[in-house]
C-alpha cells in the first residue's frame, strides 16, 4: 500500500498549559495514527487523551 498518510480527522486538544494542540488521526490504507501538525507520532490513551512519546506531557481533546 502507498506510504502517504491522509489526514482522516482533526482533533483539537489542549495541553496542561492551556495552549491549543492540533492532533491529526492519518491513514495510510493499512493502519492508521496519531500525528502532531510537525508529524511528531502521539499516542491515544484509554481514557482518550493523547500522550507525547518521551514527555509527561498530555494532551486533552476540547469540545467533545
């Protein structure tokens, strides 16, 4: 399958600073993730906030 990535859906968070975070869900046909807007993977947690690899930082989807 190709290795472009389509952005899918758009998820707008909010960090523990109170600063808006932009999180793009992408599929590439075969499987999908969770991106940053500089293409930095995040992960979904299961109570459904993002987490940034390596940091503590978490992010909180707004306006669900």
């Amino acid at each position: 399958m190709s290795a472009d990535w389509i952005n899918i859906q758009i998820i707008e968070c909010e960090d523990s600073g109170g600063a808006t975070v932009t999180v793009f869900r992408q599929s590439n046909g075969d499987r999908q993730r969770f991106v940053l807007g500089n293409g930095r993977e995040v992960f979904q947690n299961p109570d459904g906030t993002f987490a940034i690899p390596e940091t503590a930082a978490v992010l909180n989807v707004m306006g669900v």
